[in-house]
C-alpha cells in the first residue's frame, strides 16, 4: 500500500547550515522549523522560523524553483509596526501563509509577558511585511485563516491554551472556529476537533491552513501523545470539515499519517516531532477546488531542528479520512484503518 505521505529523500530539505550569517542577529543559528508555505508566481516560498544561539526567533524568506532546493535569503523580515506594539513581545513563531484575492496573510504565534498570543501580517511581494495586529484575548496558539471569507468576515481555526502543564507552558485539546471583521478583535463560534485521551492525538493544533475541496475543507493537524511517561510524541493527522459549517467534521484520520521515525525527527532540540505547518498544492479547478489528483507538498518542523518535506495528493489524504458520527467519533469497525503510518 503506498504511503499516504511520502517523505522526501531530501530531507532534510533546510537546515541551520543552509542560512546565511545576518550578524549581529543570527549568526550559526541553533535550529530552523515549523514554516510557512506558499505559491509566488512560479517560486515555492518558505517563511522559515529561525532560533539564534541565544535561543531568540526571527522569520526568514527561503525560495525555490521545485519546491525541494531551497535558498535562504540573508535579510530577517521586519514586520512593519510590530515594535509599536505595547505588550511586551519576546517572540514571533510558527508561521501560517493564506493567500485571499492578491494579498498574503501571514498568521503567527506572539510571545509576550503574560500569555501567547496571534497576530497577523500581509504582504503582497515577500518583500515587505505590514503588521495587521495583534489580538488582545485569552491565551491562544495555532492559529490558521481560511482562504476566503465568509459573509465579509474573515474566518480562522485555532487552539485556545486552557490546560496548565504542571512542568510547562499552557497547551489545549480542543481546536475552535472564530470570525473577525479585522483580523484583531476575535469570537469563538464554537469547537470543531477535539483531542482523543489516550490515542495519537490528546493535544492539538491546526496545522497549514485549510484546502478547498468537493468534499469539505481539508485540515492536516497536528496531534500529541502525552500518555507516556518522559515524552511527548508530535505526529499528523488529517480531517475534512463541511464547506458551509467548518464546525462539522465530516470525516478524520483514525491513525496518524505520519510520526517521528527518521533520525532527523527523532533527535534534535525537541526529540519526537514531526509538526506540520505549511503546505503547496499544485492546481486547482475552475471552480476554486483542489482536484483529487492534485499534489501536496507537505512542509513540517522535524525535532524543532530542521525543515522536512512529504508529498502525497489531494485525493490520498481524503481516502485516508474515515466517516465520522454524530458524536465526532469514528465508529468501530473490524477492517482495518484506511490510513496507513509512515
């Protein structure tokens, strides 16, 4: 059976070795993860987050012309306005790219005194970076916009952090579907996926954001094992939302489609984690929807220390979602999961 992400026999395809020095800022940095990915004109760009020896991140603009070999330009990006910001920002992470009509909308996370928060920033040429805002409400992380709006108003999914780690930061279990008319001021419409106690995914986050399909929004995410003991283990995983009602899951991977098996995913910074956050679909229909036959490049974060890339197709990753009912829950079933680990 062929894998339903395959991993490239590049990876990994960006390392801290692949960019340049930017002195005084980065110089050798200690690790580059967790990318943003998107289409410009016939160039395959990465919005890559980078953490400097002195454990400080900053984003950089890497391109490509095959989606594999990748050049890291020598300039960090400097979003415009984010330090007029008040709230005491230590640090920007974990890039989101959504292209709406001609404008790019990059969704990332904010590290402040208090809490994490989200902001966002548009660009239209990956030159220059304009920053929207950045949300004053409760701790939230992973937060991903849909590529079009919805009666004028724009719409995300994210992960509000309600669940306090005893020996670590807030995390949660529970992504969430949320509107704004100005990408600043947000309100929760209600759950969509919650994480399953004792399975694959306890802990989640949406992963790049979602794809238009004749069969509802395509989500990869990505889910945490928690239930051992010493480890966390960071794997991905897939379901499919209605079109009109991104609160109704139609349809979820019942296995992870892809964990931590490579050595380059197993040791690093963070052991055990492969954390998908971009991804290029190449072509879509005359009606706006990804085809079946499309190709995916799925673009991860491996052990907090590199960037990978697993393909797959648009069609592979629908097949590997099974049904779901009125609970949210896959029933039971004596065949075996269509999904297959890799």
């Amino acid at each position: 059976m062929i894998p339903v992400l395959v991993r490239s026999s590049d990876n990994p395809i960006v390392t801290g070795f692949d960019v340049p020095a930017m002195p005084p800022d980065l110089v050798d940095p200690t690790s580059v993860f967790n990318p943003g990915a998107t289409k410009f004109g016939d160039l395959y760009l990465l919005v890559l987050r980078i953490q400097s020896r002195g454990r400080k991140t900053y984003f950089v603009v890497a391109e490509s012309d095959n989606g594999r070999n990748f050049d890291v330009r020598d300039r960090i990006v400097e979003i415009e306005g984010l330090d007029q910001e008040a709230m005491g920002i230590h640090h920007v992470f974990d890039p989101r790219i959504t292209k709406i009509d001609d404008t790019w909308y990059v969704m990332f996370a904010v590290d402040t005194d208090t809490v994490c928060r989200v902001g966002v920033a548009t660009t239209r040429d990956f030159e220059r970076f304009e920053l929207v805002g950045i949300e004053a409400g409760p701790d939230v992380r992973n937060g991903v916009l849909f590529p079009e709006r919805k009666e004028g108003r724009f719409l995300r999914l994210d992960r509000p952090n309600r669940i306090q780690l005893a020996d670590g930061p807030t995390t949660g279990d529970e992504i969430v579907l949320s509107e704004s008319d100005d990408l600043v001021a947000w309100r929760s419409l209600g759950p969509v996926l919650k994480g399953r106690p004792r399975l694959w995914d306890e802990r989640i986050g949406a992963g790049p954001p979602p794809l238009r399909t004749r069969h509802g929004w395509l989500l990869v995410y990505h889910g945490v094992a928690t239930h051992f003991s010493g480890a966390n283990i960071y794997q991905a995983g897939a379901a499919i939302l209605d079109l009109e009602d991104p609160r109704r899951v139609l349809a979820r991977t019942r296995d992870n489609i892809l964990e931590p098996r490579k050595l380059y995913e197993l040791v690093g910074q963070v052991p055990n984690v492969v954390f998908p956050s971009g991804w290029i679909v190449d072509g879509e229909d005359d009606d706006g929807f990804a085809p079946e036959e499309a190709r995916v490049h799925l673009y991860y974060g491996a052990a907090d220390t590199s960037v990978c890339l697993a393909n797959s197709t648009v069609g592979r990753l629908i097949e590997a979602c099974e049904p779901v009912n009125s609970h949210g829950s896959i029933p039971s079933a004596s065949s075996s999961p269509t999904s297959e680990n890799v």
